[in-house]
C-alpha cells in the first residue's frame, strides 16, 4: 500500500477514532500506534504496546 492509498482510506473515516494496528491473522491481536517515520522511502509505524484480542467485528471486517 502506498501512502497516497492510506490517507484515503483515513479520510472516509471519522477524524476522531482511534486508529491501532490489527496484527496476526491466525492469533488476531490489537496493537497501539507510537510512531510514524520515514525511512529509505518506506512509512514505518510502530507499536507501542499490544492492547488484546482484535474484537470479532473487526476480525469478520478484515475476512480473517
């Protein structure tokens, strides 16, 4: 995904939610973000700690 691609995504949502990063398919877990960076022309974002399980809905939402 490019950057373009995510900032329209973020854009159809509500300015005020709360983004975390959903990880592990197979064990879906949600993460808190800490940071953005740009490094050799690649958007890292980095964890800050892992929150639990990823709610079913979300789970369902991403066809896992």
């Amino acid at each position: 995904m490019k950057a373009k691609e995510l900032i329209e995504l973020l854009e159809a949502m509500p300015e005020d939610a709360t983004v975390r990063l959903a990880i592990q398919p197979e064990y879906p877990m949600e993460h808190t973000i800490d940071n953005v960076v740009l490094a050799n022309g690649v958007v890292y974002i980095s964890e800050l700690r892992q929150r639990g399980y990823l709610p079913d809905e979300a789970v369902a939402e991403l066809g896992w």
